[in-house]
C-alpha cells in the first residue's frame, strides 16, 4: 500500500434525535466509533483524528487506541465547523496540510475496509457510491482541504466541494443512524460488523 493517508472521524454531533451518542451504538461487540478506528487503522491511515463533543471526550478518549482525540466546543455550529476542527488538527499533527486525506462520519457505518482502498486511488475529491446511492465516507484533496478550512463552518460539505463517485458495492452504504428505527436497522445487520 503508498504512504499512509491520515483520517478524521467526525463524533461531535448532539445527538438530539436519537437521544444518547451515536458514537457509543454498540453492534457486533464494538461502539461505532470503536469499528471505525479498527477499519482505518487496519488501512494503515495515520494519523487519526476523532472530534468530539465535551460530553462524549472522556468516552471518546478511552476508546480511541491510539487516535488523537480533540474536541469541538461548539458542534450545533455545523459539520464543516467540527471538519475545520479535525483539520486544524490533522495540520498541526503533521507540520502541513495533507495532500488528501479521509473523512468518515462514526455515524455513517455501513463501509467496509476494501471501498476506502478505492478512494486512496483518487486525485479528485470523492465519495463512494452504491446503486445509486452516495455517501461516506469520502476522500478530500488538497485544494478542497483549503476551502473547507475558508469556508463558513454552517456552510454544508456539499455546497464547498464537488465530489466524484467512486463505485463500490455497498448495500449498507445509505446507513444513517438518527432515530431508533436507524438502531432497529443497523442490529438487523449485525453480521456485517461481525465480519469486519
């Protein structure tokens, strides 16, 4: 595999519609949050970042193996709001921006390893793509990096960048958990978390 390619996984909602932190569901023996770290560090992404919300960062924390944990004091700002945060970070972690990197929502689980393999081989920002549906998690690049990090951070991802879809075959790739029939959904799956 080329050099490693850093990661940040998105934890910082409120989780007000659901009710408890979805970063902490558990599935097949593991939180969410726990099954996305293995799945990236299984690819070698280095390094990790986990942003969080101040509620969930002792958790978050203790959960993190050995990914860099920060937090964002403000999640009801946005989601490019907590992505600047990871990125900031990522920076800071690295000494410079990176030339692509991953990002992955903890509460978009339907992913396995080999489809993040075929964003690693994109130049252009991306998203992966199932039968018809498009989600995450995605890669970002370079000059895209930049305007997320000048962007107002209540202006939605896809109103910053355009992404290109990487096909895959992903039946689960739709998973979006919000509600209690989202949890319903996802234990109706346990086996595929099992077999990551």
């Amino acid at each position: 595999m080329a050099a490693s390619i850093p990661a940040i996984i998105i934890a910082a909602g409120l989780s007000k519609r659901l009710g408890r932190p979805k970063a902490f569901v558990e599935i097949a023996g593991k939180t969410l949050l726990q099954h996305s770290i293995s799945k990236l560090q299984s690819l070698n992404c280095n390094p990790i970042i986990i942003v969080t919300n101040q509620d969930c960062l002792f958790q978050a924390t203790v959960e993190s193996n050995g990914a860099k944990v920060c937090l964002n004091n403000n999640p009801d700002d946005g989601r490019t709001g907590t992505i600047q945060i990871g990125l900031s970070d990522l920076i800071d972690e690295m000494g410079r921006m990176p030339r692509k990197l991953i990002l992955a929502p903890v509460d978009r689980p339907g992913w396995k390893s080999e489809s993040i393999v075929k964003l690693f081989e994109s130049n252009t920002s991306s998203c992966l793509s199932s039968n018809g549906t498009s989600g995450h998690p995605v890669v970002l690049v370079n000059n895209d990096l930049h305007k997320i990090l000048m962007a107002d951070k209540t202006t939605p991802l896809r109103d910053i960048i355009s992404f290109e879809k990487v096909l895959v075959d992903e039946p689960l790739l739709g998973l979006n958990i919000d509600t209690e029939e989202d949890l319903e959904l996802l234990q109706s799956h346990s086996e595929f978390f099992e077999a990551l």
